[in-house]
C-alpha cells in the first residue's frame, strides 16, 4: 500500500548570518491514511523544522536542501507556488503552537474562518457562513452564531486552539499537522484539546502528526512514534511498544527524566548530563554518543542508520540489538545519590501565611466608573517548615505567582499576615525587607531574563556578598565556592549569562539565591521553561542542596507529575483559594477534591500502562477572577457540582472551608465523593454522572495497536 | 466605540487647556515690558501706563490669562499691535494659503510614502531593498530647507519651469496655482512621506514574521490575500502613530517651506510676530499650532481604533 | 512557533566590542570619518590659517580661486573661513546642548523609577511636549530669549529632554518588571543601586543611537531656526544663516548656496547613518 505521505532524507538548513545552522539532518518517514504520528524531541531537535518543511513553508533564512516529500503520490518540493498554495489547507493543514498569535487580531473570526473555507472552494459568502457554524459545533464552541462575529480577543487560549482546528478542518484535510497545539495551554485545557483532536481522528480519519516535547501527550493521541534528536528520527515505531521497551539510549533517558504519576514518586529521575549538539557543526558519529555513557567506540565516529528492529519498530543505534532492552542508563558523579528521604520529623514552622489575600486594580466596570477589584489571593493560608519543601500546584491565573511575590514580600498583601521565624513580616519597611530577604530569596521560571545580560557571573555573584560587607579574597573565595555548589566551574566568573545553555544558567540563578544564605527558597516554576532532561538536572540539584545546606523550599509549579516529585506537601490552588493541602501522597494518591482529582486526571502520562487509566475532562475554562463564582468558586465545572446534579445548591451559595490544621485538608462540600480510579480499575468515577453530558466526559483510550 | 471617541476628545481639550497655560505664561518669562516696547523709545511712563492699561498688562497674570482664554473661546482673538490689525482677520488670510500647502504635501506624503512603504514591504529582493531603503533615508534626513532650495535651483533657475516662489493666482483660482504649490509641496512632503514608507515597511516586515501570516499561508491563502487583509492592516496601527506625531513635523516644515518659497501662509505670520515681539499674536498661533495637532492626533487615534478592536476596548 | 529553535545565540553583551562591530559597515565608517572631520574642524576654525569670516571689501560674489577656495559672499567676505566657522556653531551645539538636554532627560527618566506620583507628572509632561515640534518649541524659545546662537543651544537642550527622558523611562518601565531586577532588589541592592547598576546598563544601547540621532536632529534645529531668522543671525556664521543668505542670490550666484547645503546634508546623513547602523547592532538582536 502506498502511503499517504512519504518522507525520504529530507535536509533543513538554516543559512543564518552566523553561519548555516543544520535543523534537520536527513529524516524519513511514511504516514498512512488515518494515522496518528507523533514527532517527539527537545528544544532543538528540528521537530518543528519537519513539520513546516511537510507543506514546504519553512522561514527563511531556512531552505530545504534535499531529499523528497511524497504526498499522494506527488513530489511536494515540485510544485509550483499555485499548487502549493492549492494544497496548503486544503488536503494538508496545519495548527500552530501558540493560537492566539496565530489568529489575525483585527479580523473577525467569521472572516478568518470564511477565508480559508473559500480559498478552496468557490461557494457564496452565506454557504460559507454555514459551514463555519458547522465547524465551530464541531470543534465544540458554544453559540457559534454569536461567536462567529467576535474577533479573536474575546477568545481564551483553548477557544482559540479550537477555532485553529475548525479552519483547518474547513475543507476535510486527510492530514493535520500540529505543531505543539497544547503546549500553550493550560492542562485541563490540553486535555480538552487532545480529546478535540482524537476525536476527529478517529470520526473523520484524518491523519494527524503531532510535533511534541511531552511523551505523555504522545501516549495519549499518537499510534505511532519518531523520536528525534540531533536534526534526525533516532528511533521509531509503535508508541506503546517504544515507550515500554525503548531501543534507543537517548529514548530511554528521556523516558526516564521524565516525572511520571504512575510511578511512585521516589523513583529518581534521571539526569542527562550535558547539551544536545548546537546544530552548527557537523555531527561525527551518534548525536546522542557524546551524553551516553554506554557509548562505545564506533558510536563516535560512524552515524547509525535507522535500521529495522522488531515488527514496525526501527532505530539508530549501534548499541541495541533491537529486541533485548537497553541495560538503565549508568549513574554518573553528577547525577547524584537520588535516596528517597525518609519522612524526616518535620522542624518547626519557618514560614506562617495565615487569611493572605492580594487584590490589584482591574478594568473599569464603565467609562469613568472606579475600577474593579481582582482577587489573586483570597484567604490563602499555610505553613513552612525547616527543612520542607511545599509544593503549590495551579492553572495560569490561579494566583499562585502572587503567592511567590508576597512571600518574596516584594508585594505587600491586601490582607492576612506573614510571619517568619515567629516575626511579622506582613509589611516590611526597605530595611526590614532587606533583613528579610537574607532568609527568603527565590527561583525564577525563566533563566534567561533572571540575569542581568549585561553582567558576568562574577559580578552578579558578587554584588549581593559585597553588600554583606565581604571584599577581596574572602569575596572570590565565597563566589567560587557558589558556583561550586551548583556544580559549576569557579573559571567562569568571567562569562556572561548568554554564554550559557538554559540549564547552566538556572544552576547561576540558584547561586544567586543562595549568596545570602537564605533558609527558605521560592522557586516560581522553577524548571517549567527547561527541557525534561534539564529539568532533572535542576530538581535534582534542588533537593542534593536542600540535603546539605538543610533549606525549605516554596514549590510553585503547574504540573502536578513534576511538582509531586519534589515536594513532602502539596497544595492545589483554584481562582486564588487553597483546594487542597496534604502530603503528597495523599494529594496526588488520594486526592479529595473533584478539582484535584480533575487535574490528576488530565496529566497526560507517558508509561503504557497509565493509558486505561480514566481521564475526567473537565468542560469550560477557569472563570475570571475579576467576578469569581459565588459560594465554592469550582462550582461551575465540578463535576459533582450543582450543574451536575440540581440538589447541590450548597455549593453556589456557601464557600467550603478547609481545615487548616488538618493534615490532609479539603475545601469542598462533598470531599472524598468524587475520587480518582487507579490505572487498571475500570470502575466509572462517579456512578450519578451519566456519560458524555455536562461538565465532565470521560474517556477510556483503547489499547494502542 | 462612542466612550472611546469621548475619552480621547476629553483628553485632546485637557491637553490642550495644560498648553495654554504653558504658552500663556511662558512667554511672559520674556524680559523687558511689552508696553515700553510698544510705546516706543522715547514714550514717557505717561504713554507707557495708557497702554498698559489698554492693554489690561495691569491685572494679575490669572486675570490676564482668563480674560486672554475667554475672548478666544467667545471668538476674539485680539489685536495685533504691532500690524495693528484684528488677529482674526491675519489668520484668515494666512491660514487658507497653510492649509493648501499642507493638505497637499500630506495627500503627497501619505500616496508616496504608502506606495514606497508596500514596495519595501513586500519584496524580498536585496537589489529594490537597498536601493529604495537609501533612497528614503536620504528624503527621510535632508532638511526641508536644503530640499528647497535645491529644489528652486534646479526647477526654477536652472531648467526655469516652476515658479520659484508665491502662491500665484492664489486660492480664487487654485488649478492655476498648482505650479506654484508643486515644489513647497514636495519640499514639505518628502521628509513625512519618507518617514510613512520607513515604519510602514518596518511595521508589514515585522507583522510578515508573526505567526497568523504563517498559519494564512498554511491555510492557502494567496500572497495578495495575505497582504491585503492580514499583512498591511496589521501593519497600519503602528504607522498611524507615527502619522499623528508626523502632522507636528509637518506644521514645522510649513514654516520652513512657506519662508523658502515665500508662500504667505501663517508660519510666515508667527515668525514675523516673534522676530518683531508681537507676543498677542504668537501666543494665539502658537496655541492654533497646538490646536491643530491635537485635532490630527486624535483623529489618528480615532481611525487606529477603528482598524483595532483590541484599541476600543482598551487592552492596547 | 518555534521555527529556529536555540538558534542564535545572543551576541556579545560587551559594548566597546559591539560598537567596533558597528564600525565594521563601511556605511557607518566612512560617515564617521566625515564627521570626525566636519567636528574637528569646526572646532578648531578659530586656530587655523583662516581669513577672517567677518572680513569685507573683497569682490563681492568672486568665483572659487586660490585666494577664495569657495568664493565670498555678497560683502566680498572669504566663504571658505565662514563655512568653517558655520560648522564650528554647528559642533558647538552638538557638543553643548545635546549632552545637557540628554542628561536632564536620562535623570528625570531615572528619576520615574522612584516615584510613582513623579512618573506620572513626569509622563503628562512629555504627552504634552510632543504637541511642540523642535522648530515650534525654537519659536517659543525665541520668542522668549530673542533670536540668537542662546536660542538654539536652548531649544536644542529642551528638545532632547523628553526624547531621553521617554526612551530612559521606557527602559525603566520594561527592566523593573524584569527577574534579575528583582533578584537584585531582594539579594539586598537598594532602588538608586538598582536604577544605576541594573537598568540603567541594559538602557545604554539605545540611549547611545538616541545620541546619534539627536546630534542629528540638533544640526537641523541650527539649520532650521537660523534658516528662518531666529537662530544665528547675520554677520555671525552658522550653516543655517548662510543658507539663509544665499538663497536670496540663487539667481545671481548658485554656487554660494552650494556649500551650505552639502555641508548640512551631510552632516545631518551622516548621523542618521550612524544612529541607525547603531540600531541595527546593538537593538536588533
């Protein structure tokens, strides 16, 4: 059988003014008609690349060098302009990354969607209109009609992806390309979006390749996967089988970096040591070799191809055999004694939030009118403890970056206290907030524009020692013994930030932080913009330092499979309120809350056998904080709630409360109703909710062939 | 949309209520007494006191500046003593001959500058990027009265087809007085319509990198499509800023232009009324300077709001 | 999307490398040159082998000659000497009034990171400085001091407060809400120590093309004001009075006009070269 599309060592080079950066490197593939492939790879891999030389629209300065795409039988790189133009959208459509960006801001949606419909199709302006409401009840916008005639600022993200794949569906494609449609998003919104995507697959058989960094995804939609590295498809086959018995190094490793909720949560991470190659140079041998410490001698100087392994399977590795499983990638120095701590007795309370609340200044309600209130905090309250890390779990706009910021106390709250070491630190004069921050430093999401791109790594570091009053000798001598600590080399006091890659530099950020000498350490998404096999890196030198210097950490993160693995407890936050707190096995083993229990739920999961796990998706998006819900501010998605079920009038009207003192606390009315069912199990989550209504559908991914 | 034009509207009159003031009460920072100088040399303090009474120069500065306020809010703009004539009436014969000549180098400007900015814009090709791109930087520096003058040189002396100066027939008859307009036109158009075609081709340079141009492109758009609808009208709100800031540019480069070419417009009249210290009348056309770029500002935000939802709804 | 991904790493940070780099483009070179030399001379017109520009008697109009190298003007003054010397007003400006207004403006942009009620006085007050243009601003100024050299050096001062103020506060604006900004202030750096070592730094670049232009935009302020007669004003020399006088004999003699023209157009072309070969480098990365 002829497939539908067909790629043969297909070069991308990008001819950039500092020299050529080779992207891809000789990929081949095929797709058949109806299936689902992912790409998979990290920052750098030219997964992306791939996918916009697929319709042969790659940006310059790239240009596609060589090799073939076949699309039904007809070479793409032939066309013309016009029968390139005919094809995009047509018979092959694509989605972007971010979907906000990707829809033209002053257009209405109406208009947008039209245009695609009839660049293909010579139908009038009204049979147009009725095909774009079609296509939003399809994709599952609410009221199309209405929504037709809003232009793109009145959509969330989510909306926006879904309006994306209707106009790519616009003239029944037999191939989307979706080029990291979810990573944009929120997770109960990925799982919206997967759910959108899957379906369409499946009712329509359109072939979908998805270009991803996360496996779990890929478990999650994709019959078959290519992982990529280096600018080139290092391994291939069925994504359960590849997942379950990978027969690349690089496969397995990045399987093993990545935290996952079907395991138990002291299994360690692995820790890729080093930086994929910079696509500038050629690669002599394996990309991979060089970060593989099973690499043998020939690994080094002689590429492998992808050769055929077991059933559909291929790989790129002069190491496997193809059919036994690849020995566990050896611990280095580096990747550090990853024992499971034991229960440590918990110290005593360092850090005590009690009612915290911050409001900001909204929008106007009217023209002149005074400006409305926006909650980010509502009555947060928690405790830190010696020696602890808490971990804080919440979408985008839950307020749990506020959190970071008061405890920082570089925002005084609106209302409650902070106290620290048994001191009031609610509202610090300059003084007293710089006494404080001796204690309380943080970690940024981003390593880039943590630093000062104007200054070495000497000079940050030493400006806040200077500022403790330490000069000459015994200021070098504390600097180097910094980035000693983090595991960096005392010769590059020197360099400036950008000299370094993402993972280096958020090994300087930590430095920083740690030159006061603090006792508590905020890390605000700490690892949430690094590649998996960086993350592992940092989280583990998170906890080796929490080990030797005895720190507290305040863990704010969105991923709850990451989050769980650092953290002794979790909170979960919605709409500016604490949902949950509890260790975190009773949160993430145990949870309480419907929205824990969603969330848990949502988090896609790389491991095979996680993939009969149920999955609850919740509908709609997380309300404006500008105007919360009244009573439990959940109630409007539960799945349990009252648009569920019309008795529980409760929760619209009184606010739940959690115990603050309890161990494991819920705030819900109907705590411990709705729980989570373990992988394997195929009770029904809730026996009252009938299926494929209301807020909730719940979905059981077949076994993958 | 209507709340948006009133609060810009009400923004426009605040700034310039702060501009009056500011000019009121700057150009009372001017050394010496206007009265003495009015009166003459040789005036005794007798003449100086009557005029200065005339003149209200008596009153406290406030009075002075509300009664000032008030008769031009009523209409009456004052008298010039030293042409010693209406101001009204002084304008009303200057400022039709200004609103010629800038009317039309903007028309020039915004066609020129449009054309060369899509030009710019659109092609990829090195050779039409370069030459265009210095051929604009170039009208873009050269100052309007060095343009003039060159301009006269060529037009006028050397080759002798344009008149080098005056409004000819004037506005009674202004299909004649098109030879005369065409050279301060350019002069004042060329630095505006260089400007137009520099942010217009750095504003569709940026907006063809964003990512809905890519996803118009993967849904088979074609290239005038993508240009038309999504390229150039996402181009646009930058480059009206520019445009409303532009219109002070092009007041100035009037004044210029109008002393280059003798054209008798009011940049002529404020020159003469600073050089003589007639400061009733500067004060008046400095304030209808003022005026006129508020006016031009905020229709530049008007129409920016109309191209941009996200503008009327206040997010940018 | 991310269609070049970890591609380019960022350029050097180090300033005196990137500004070797923008002298690389042979654009911004040889404009450089021209302005170095343009500056220097007119500086130094006072002690060299000049004639006297305020000298009359000569032949009125004499063509270009050996004694003349440009010619004299209408009072038989030597045109040569007097361009030098309409340079040297032009430099003066530059290397006065330029420096002055940027300073007043780069302080009170700082300034604005202090105080919340001052950034707000402090952005009125450039809403409002918009509406003037340089030349309207130069008509006020004139109005007030009188024509002369003081006026432009006033209006030029005035009309780079707020093209620095506004770009300094901008930078103030986009750095304060950057991490290391907050890292600084939270491992101990007080507010002047993080406005003077932080974000001013990071503004540096762009302050710097600022300079370029507005050395740029002094030339023409000189140009426009005495063009108009109410900068320099005759017998004293500037590029712009010159122009201003020979346009009156353009019939009679064309070549008097020559000099000043050129001059300032290059002068003015050449900083424009500069500022946006700067741009280029150091903001576009």
């Amino acid at each position: 059988m002829i497939p539908l599309l067909s790629v043969r060592d297909l070069v991308t080079t990008f001819h950039t003014s500092d020299g050529p950066v080779q992207a891809v490197r000789g990929v081949s593939f095929d797709l058949s008609a109806g299936e689902t492939l992912a790409i998979v790879g990290e920052s750098g891999s030219g997964k992306s690349v791939t996918a916009t030389s697929l319709m042969n629209m790659v940006r310059a300065p790239g240009r596609i060098e060589s090799g073939s795409i076949t699309f039904k039988g007809v070479d793409v790189l032939a066309k013309s302009r016009d029968e390139l133009r005919q094809m995009r959208g047509a018979a092959m459509s694509m989605i972007f990354q971010d979907p906000v960006a990707a829809l033209d801001p002053l257009m209405r949606i109406r208009d947008q969607l039209g245009e695609a419909i009839r660049a293909h199709s010579a139908i009038s302006a009204s049979a147009a209109n009725a095909r774009a409401i079609e296509l939003m009840h399809q994709v599952g916008i609410p009221d199309p009609e209405a929504r037709l005639r809003d232009y793109p600022l009145a959509f969330s993200g989510g909306m926006s992806q879904r309006v994306m794949i209707a106009m790519a569906l616009a003239n029944d494609p037999e191939v989307i390309i979706a080029d990291e449609p979810t990573t944009a998003l929120d997770v109960t919104v990925q799982a919206q979006i997967l759910d959108v995507l899957d379906t369409l697959n499946r009712d329509r058989g359109t072939a979908v390749i998805l270009i991803t960094h996360n496996l779990g995804v890929v478990a999650q939609l994709c019959q078959r996967v290519a992982v990529m590295y280096g600018g080139k498809i290092v391994e291939t086959g069925p994504t359960a089988e590849v997942f379950a018995n990978p027969q690349h190094p690089y496969t397995r490793d990045l399987l093993a970096a990545t935290p996952k909720l079907s395991q138990p949560r002291d299994v360690p991470l692995v820790a890729i040591s080093g930086r994929p190659p910079t696509m500038r140079e050629p690669i002599i041998g394996c990309s991979y070799a060089p970060r593989d410490p099973l690499a043998v001698a020939r690994c080094f100087v002689e590429a492998p191809a992808l050769e055929p392994g077991e059933g559909a399977r291929r790989h790129a590795c002069w190491v496997s055999d193809g059919t036994t499983s690849l020995p566990p990638r050896p611990e280095l120095g580096l990747e550090i004694d990853q024992a499971p701590r034991a229960a440590a007795p918990r110290g005593a309370a360092l850090l005590q939030v009690a009612d915290l609340t911050k409001q900001f200044d909204g929008p106007r309600a009217r023209a002149f009118g005074r400006r409305q209130q926006v909650r980010a905090v509502d009555g947060v309250t928690f405790d830190v403890h010696q020696g602890e890390t808490l971990g804080l779990v919440g979408e985008s706009g839950c307020g749990k970056s506020t959190i970071a910021k008061l405890v920082l106390g570089v925002e005084s709250p609106t209302g409650g206290s902070i106290r620290y070491a048994g001191q009031d630190s609610t509202v610090l004069s300059a003084a007293a907030r710089r006494r404080y921050n001796r204690n309380v430093q943080i970690v940024f999401q981003n390593p880039m524009s943590a630093l000062n791109p104007r200054r070495t790594v000497g000079s940050m570091l030493s400006e806040p020692l200077a500022l403790q009053g330490m000069r000459g000798q015994e200021l070098r001598d504390r600097r180097d013994a910094l980035l000693e600590l983090v595991g960096m080399d005392a010769s590059i006091a020197n360099r400036f930030p950008h000299e370094f890659s993402g993972g280096q530099r958020q090994r300087l950020v930590i430095a920083r932080a740690l030159a006061v000498d603090p006792q508590l350490i905020v890390c605000d998404e700490a690892v949430a913009a690094l590649d998996v096999s960086l993350q592992a890196q940092i989280i583990n030198l998170l906890k080796e330092l929490q080990t030797r210097l005895g720190l507290s950490y305040l863990f704010i993160g969105h991923d709850l499979a990451t989050v769980r693995h650092i953290a002794d407890r979790i909170m979960v936050m919605y709409l500016g309120q604490i949902v949950e707190q509890g260790t975190a096995e009773q949160v993430t083993g145990n949870p309480q809350h419907p929205y824990t229990v969603s969330l848990l739920s949502a988090v896609p999961d790389p491991d095979p056998s996680a993939l009969s796990r149920q999955r609850v998706i919740l509908q709609g998006e997380v309300p404006t904080p500008l105007n919360p819900p009244s009573g439990c501010r959940f109630h409007t998605r539960c799945p349990i709630g009252p648009t569920m079920r019309t008795d529980r009038e409760i929760c619209r009207t009184e606010k739940p409360t959690a115990d603050p003192e309890a161990e494991h606390g819920v705030a819900c009315h109907f705590a411990g109703e709705f729980t989570l069912v373990g992988s394997g199990s195929s009770a029904p989550i809730s026996a009252d909710v009938p299926h494929g209504l209301g807020p909730v559908r719940q979905t059981t991914r077949k076994t993958l062939q | 949309m209507l709340i948006f034009t009133a609060k810009r509207v009400l923004s426009g009159l605040i700034v310039l209520l702060v501009a009056s003031v500011v000019i009121f009460f700057i150009l009372r920072l001017a050394p010496g007494d206007p009265a003495a100088a009015l009166a003459g040399a040789d005036a005794d303090q007798a003449t100086i006191d009557a005029i200065r009474t005339r003149l209200g120069l008596d009153l406290p500065l406030w009075q002075q500046y509300a009664s000032w306020l008030g008769g031009i809010l009523t209409g009456n703009l004052g008298d010039s003593f030293i042409l010693s004539a209406p101001i009204a009436e002084l304008i009303g014969d200057s400022l039709p001959n200004t609103v010629f000549l800038a009317g039309g180098a903007l028309l020039l400007a915004l066609v020129g500058g449009a054309v060369v900015g899509i030009v710019l814009g659109v092609s990829r090709r090195r050779a039409v990027n370069s030459v265009f791109t210095a051929a604009n930087s170039v009208a873009f520096a050269v100052p309007p009265y060095v343009t003039g003058v060159f301009l006269t040189l060529v037009f006028s002396i050397y080759l002798g087809v344009l008149p080098s100066g005056g409004v000819g027939p004037g506005l009674g008859d202004p299909v004649g007085a098109i030879p005369y307009l065409l050279l301060p036109a350019v002069t004042l158009a060329l630095p505006t319509g260089a400007t137009i075609a520099r942010f217009l081709a750095a504003s569709m340079r940026r907006q063809r990198e964003e990512d809905f141009v890519q996803a118009g492109i993967a849904k088979g758009l074609t290239t005038t499509t993508l240009f038309a609808r999504h390229v150039i009208p996402n181009s646009l709100p930058p480059v009206l800023t520019v445009l409303g800031i532009q219109i002070g540019q092009l007041l100035a480069g009037a004044i210029i232009v109008e002393v280059v070419f003798a054209w008798p417009g009011v940049g002529q009249l404020i020159l003469q009324s600073v050089i003589t210290r007639d400061y009733l009348l500067t004060q008046v056309l400095l304030l209808l300077a003022v005026a006129v770029f508020v006016v031009m500002q905020t229709l530049t935000d008007l129409a920016d709001a109309a191209l941009d939802p996200r503008v009327r709804m206040g997010i940018r | 999307m991310t269609a070049i991904p970890e591609l380019s790493p960022a350029r050097s940070r180090r300033l005196p490398s990137a500004l070797r780099g923008t002298l690389a483009d042979p654009g911004v070179f040889i404009a450089t040159v021209i302005v170095i030399i343009f500056v220097s001379v007119g500086l130094l017109a006072p002690f060299l082998p000049l004639q006297s520009p305020y000298l009359q008697g000569g032949q009125a109009f004499a063509p270009p000659s050996a004694e003349h190298w440009l010619g004299t003007d209408e009072f038989g003054r030597d045109l040569f000497s007097r361009v030098l010397f309409g340079i040297r007003q032009d430099a003066l400006v530059g290397v006065i009034a330029v420096p002055i207004g940027a300073l007043m403006g780069i302080l009170l942009g700082l300034a604005s990171g202090l105080n919340r009620i001052l950034d707000a006085v402090l952005q009125r007050i450039l809403d409002v400085s918009l509406a003037f243009s340089s030349l309207v601003m130069g008509i006020v100024v004139a109005a007030i001091v009188g024509a002369g050299i003081e006026a432009v050096l006033i209006t030029v001062a005035l009309v780079n407060v707020p093209l620095f103020g506004r770009l300094t506060r901008s930078a103030v604006r986009s750095q304060q809400v950057r991490d290391y900004v907050t890292a600084a202030r939270v491992t101990g750096a007080g507010p002047i120590r993080v406005l003077v070592r932080h974000v001013l730094p990071n503004a540096v670049d762009a302050l710097i093309v600022q300079a370029a232009l507005s050395l740029s935009i002094a030339v023409f302020i000189e140009g426009a004001m005495s063009f108009v007669g109410i900068g320099v004003r005759p017998p004293e020399p500037s590029l712009g009075s010159l122009l201003r006088s020979s346009s009156s004999f353009l019939a009679i003699a064309p070549l008097y006009a020559i000099a000043p023209m050129v001059i300032l157009t290059a002068l003015v072309l050449c900083f424009n070269v500069i500022g946006d070969g700067l741009n280029r480098r150091l903001l576009r990365r």
